[in-house]
C-alpha cells in the first residue's frame, strides 16, 4: 500500500509546483481526445533489474496552469468493471473526447473486463479503488481492510500498469478504523442515487445538466443493469459541453482547483475544496 501512496504522492507534487509556479446509500443531490491526453513513464524501484521489470507508462494529469479558466467537473462511476454499462460509458468518453473516473470492485475484475479497464485507461481516465468485496468495511476487521485494499491495488496495478489513487467507501460507510489502514484520500461525490431502478433516465439527465457545478465530484454507477444511467450520461454530455465543461479525472480536478487531498485526515470529499465540501 506504501508502494501507490508514494506514486499518488509523485502526482500530486508534481501539480503542486506547477501550482506554485456506490456508494449505495443516499449521497447529497444538491474534454481530451485520447491522443492527446500525453504519457508520463514512471520507474519504480532502485536497482537496474527492477527499472527493467518495473518501467510503466502512466496517464498524464492535466495540471492547474493547463485547467486555468475551466469550469471543471469529474464525472465518476461505481461498481464496475464489466463488458456492458462499464462499455457504454467508455464509448461515450471516447465519442466525446472526455476523461472520467472509475472506482472499480476488484472481485468484478475478469478477463474480460479488465480490456474495459485498459480501454479506459488508453483514453485517459483514471482508475481507482471501491474495495475487493464491496462489504460495508466499518464492519471489517484491520487486517480485512487492509486485504481488501490491497488486492484491488494489486489488480489495477497489473491491469493498466498505475496504483489507485483515491478510495470510495461501499455505501459511503466509513469509520475511525478505515482512515487508519487506507493510506488514499476518501471520496464520495454528489448524486442522484442512480443505483435506484425507480430513477428514471429524465430524473438523471435533469440531475447531470441542472444540478452539477463547477468544482464537483459525480457520483453515479456503472453496475451491469444501470442502462439508464449510460442513456442519461449519454444525453447529458454534449448539454454539459455546451454549458462550458471540461470533463477532468479525480486527480485532474483537485489540480485544478490548488487543493492536496488528505489521505491522513478524516475527509471524505464531494468537493476539490480543502474541507471537501461545497465552499
């Protein structure tokens, strides 16, 4: 775990001097083309036989000075990966030209669907953890915790060659015990429990191009039944493009916005604001 906190670490150095130069429970309801997102390669380890096992070429992050002006906005998904809903989103990014955040449950990772997590990755979205089992973890022992997180770290890891950066907690249930043994910032987001069947595709669309603002963490899902979430997205993007959005990752938006997320302090952030919430 120590291992991805420090290549986290690197990233969001690297902003800050250029700076200085499902959750299934109820959550609050208040573009690049893939060619041109850039690669950063990274080598992690000391010794020449690990420089060769260990060269990995990881996404670019758009920096503060790059963001400067944007009206910015992470759009993120839960519960994936899969060949289906997981598919459709990344269709929509790749049309559209835009990066999106994944929080991915490591027991959903096949075969299969890890090609969605590379395709993903090629078009410059970013991949994160929502732990192996989606358990509620508050009910988790320390050792268990550390497990869960360890294992879905590993599977990113190996599937497109970068650690996870951020953690979104299942249900968004968190406790004193989690923020001691997960070494990533938490994240949570606003949403319009898209999870629900009885939310319509209207409901969605309405919730993406009226409710979203500048700043924001979305937070929908991705699950292999949640069509209606893909039809929404699908609808909504060109609205929020026209409205003046820049679709960013995660790290791409706390970037933006001059802001270090904790992995230390007890936040859980819906907003790239120092407190995490709306300011």
């Amino acid at each position: 775990m120590a291992r991805y906190k420090k290549l986290f670490a690197a990233v969001f150095a690297t902003a800050a001097i250029t700076l200085s130069g499902c959750g299934n429970s109820p959550v609050p309801t208040d573009g690049l083309p893939a060619e041109a997102t850039g690669a950063v390669t990274t080598t992690v380890g000391t010794t020449t036989a690990e420089t060769s096992a260990e060269e990995k070429t990881v996404n670019k992050v758009r920096t503060a000075e790059e963001l400067a002006g944007k009206k910015v906005i992470a759009l993120t998904f839960d519960d994936g990966p899969n060949t289906g809903v997981t598919g459709e989103i990344i269709d929509i990014a790749g049309q559209y030209g835009i990066k999106v955040s994944f929080f991915v449950v490591g027991q959903e990772i096949t075969p299969e669907s890890a090609e969605m997590m590379k395709r993903a990755y090629s078009l410059g979205c970013e991949i994160n953890s929502h732990s192996y089992t989606h358990s509620d973890m508050t009910t988790l022992d320390a050792d268990t915790i550390k497990e869960e997180m360890r294992k879905t770290a590993e599977l990113i890891y190996d599937t497109v060659g970068e650690y996870p950066h951020f953690f979104r907690p299942p249900y968004i249930s968190v406790n004193s015990t989690m923020y001691e043994c997960i070494d990533l910032p938490f994240i949570s987001g606003i949403g319009c429990n898209d999870w629900e069947d009885d939310v319509s595709v209207e409901k969605r669309v309405r919730f993406l191009t009226q409710k979203c603002s500048d700043g924001e963490i979305v937070l929908l899902h991705d699950q292999k039944t949640n069509e209606k979430t893909a039809e929404a997205v699908r609808q909504a993007v060109p609205v929020l493009l026209e409205q003046g959005f820049e679709f960013v990752t995660v790290s791409e938006l706390f970037a933006a916005k001059g802001i270090t997320p904790s992995s230390t302090d007890e936040i859980i952030y819906n907003f790239a604001t120092v407190s995490g919430q709306k300011e």
